[in-house]
C-alpha cells in the first residue's frame, strides 16, 4: 500500500495557531519535510513530536521530490512543511506535489495559517476577486511594470513585500494609483502586528524610517467602469504633451495610470495632436 504526502500549515508567528489535525498528522507521520530542519524542529520540541525530519528547499527541490515521492510509493507517510504558514504558497513544494499527482499518489492538504488570506480578511477591502502577486520585483523600473500590468484588474491585489522595499514600493503605488485605497500589514499574529489602512502616501507617512517586521502589501483594484472621465483624460493627455511626451510614451503612461487600453489612449493622443500638442 502506498503513502500519502501532507501538507502541513505551521504558524505565522502566534504559537497557538496551529491545529489539533496538524499536530496529529506531524506525530503520526513517518517524516517530515521541512524548508528549514532547525526552525521545524523548534516547533516539533514544543509539542513533544520526535518524527524524524528531512530539509526540502529551493536549492534541493528536484531531487528530494524525487526522493520523498520514492519513499511515498513505498508506503511512507510524509508531511511537508515550512518555516512558516502554509506550504507551497510563495514556498518550496509545487514540485513533489506535482510529481505525487503524476505518480497517482495520494495529497492530503490541511487548512491553516497563511499570511495572504490573514492580511486579506482584515484589510477592508474588496475580497470577492483578489489577485496574489507574491514578492514584486526589487528594482523600480520592473516593478512599475509589473504593477501597470495589473492596472485594469478589477480585484483587490495581494503581494509579499520586505520591509526593507516597502517604502519604495509605496512611492511607486503612489505615483500610479494616488487614490487607491491601500493596506500595509505587518508582524500578523505576532506581538507588534500593524494594521496601516489609507493611501499609499498615508502609509508611508505612517510608516516613516521603519524599515523591520513581515508584511502583506494589499492595494484596491481598479474601480468599476471608467477610471478617467473623458475631460480629465484629455487634460491628462495636454499636461504629458505639455511635458513633452510623444503620443507612445503617454498612451503606456496613462494606461498603466488608469487601466484603459493602451491603443484608446494613444488613439485619444492621436486626435488631440491634430489640432495641436502632443507630439507624435
Ligand atoms: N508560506 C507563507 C504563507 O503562507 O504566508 C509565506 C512565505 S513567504 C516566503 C514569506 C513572506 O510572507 C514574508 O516575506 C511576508 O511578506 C509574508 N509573511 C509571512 N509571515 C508574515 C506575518 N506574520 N505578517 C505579515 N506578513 C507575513
């Protein structure tokens, strides 16, 4: 008979915040696959836990999926960890879960702690359709782009930040979307957790030099139907013309700004520029 692959939820930060079916399934297993040994091993102490645990991360991935699936098909059950909240999610694991569904093998995926949802349910904002961006890049320039990509999406937008390029990527937020309502989440669960509603400006204010702490960066999408009246378009449009943009530079400015298509605006551009600015 084969085995079965779990995927176990671990606390984000508040110990209490694990559950009974998680303890269960970590005692009765035959191993447990952790993203860090050391941190799991913290966790299985604290409750008297001596199943014997094996590493699996980013840089060992491959193989040991290939390993743990071997050791599924040969009866044993394996829980799969990480350091912290749910498997898989921004984590190690797509790999062994995949290759267990390709051997026929056996997924048990237990309920639990995950920063994404945490942040979501307590933001304040829409969460009949959201949009998980994981981490958004580091530098500013593919940041704005991934960011303008998902200018037109009417969901509300959940991304991984550090704390170290939360300010940065607040200005960014700030000087897309000025007006979109945004939650800074930080240290959920745990003793100093913030909760900072507002503008991307507001947050940043609020935040000041504070550059510590985990957080969930959630930004309201983008507001139903047109999000530009006609008259403020063409008056955005004469301001960039004004700037000296051409009429490329300011259709891909002003989509990523409001979320219309791109070719409406260049087209706009293109109409307005025969009786006079912008430039072509
Ligand atoms: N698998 C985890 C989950 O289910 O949330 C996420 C792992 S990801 C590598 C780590 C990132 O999750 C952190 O950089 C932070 O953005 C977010 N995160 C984790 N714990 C958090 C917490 N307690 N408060 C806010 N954000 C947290």
């Amino acid at each position: 008979m084969t085995g079965t692959l779990h995927l176990v939820p671990t606390p984000l930060g508040n110990p209490e915040d694990i559950t009974l079916r998680a303890l269960r399934v970590l005692r009765e297993v035959d191993l447990v696959a952790a993203e860090d040994t050391r941190v799991t091993a913290v966790l299985l102490r604290a409750h008297d836990i001596r199943t014997p645990l094996v590493s699996y991360h980013d840089h060992n991935e491959v193989a040991r999926a290939a390993e743990l699936v071997e050791r599924i098909r040969g009866g044993a059950n394996v829980a799969l960890v990480s350091d912290a909240g749910t498997p898989l999610v921004n984590d190690p694991g797509w790999r062994v879960v995949r290759a267990c569904i390709d051997a026929g093998l056996a997924i048990d995926v237990l309920p639990g702690a995950c920063a994404a949802i945490v942040g979501l349910a307590g933001a304040g904002l829409p969460v009949d359709r959201f949009y998980f961006g994981g981490f958004l890049p580091r530098d500013e320039g593919p940041r704005r782009e991934a960011l303008a990509e998902l200018a037109g999406l009417h969901a509300t937008l959940i991304f991984y930040e550090s704390p170290v390029r939360l300010g940065a990527t607040l200005d960014t937020i700030a000087a897309l979307w000025p007006a979109r309502a945004v939650c800074v989440a930080r240290n959920l669960t745990k003793a100093y957790e913030q909760w900072i509603r507002g503008t991307a400006q507001d947050a940043r204010a609020t935040l000041g030099d504070e550059t510590r702490g985990e957080v969930v960066l959630l930004v309201g999408g983008a507001p139903e139907g047109p999000t530009i009246a006609p008259d403020a378009l063409d008056a955005a449009i004469a301001r960039l013309s004004d700037e000296g943009l051409g009429a490329r530079d300011i259709a891909s400015q002003l989509a990523a700004a409001t979320g219309l298509p791109r070719r409406e605006v260049y087209q706009r551009a293109l109409a307005l520029s025969r009786s006079g600015p912008p430039r072509t």
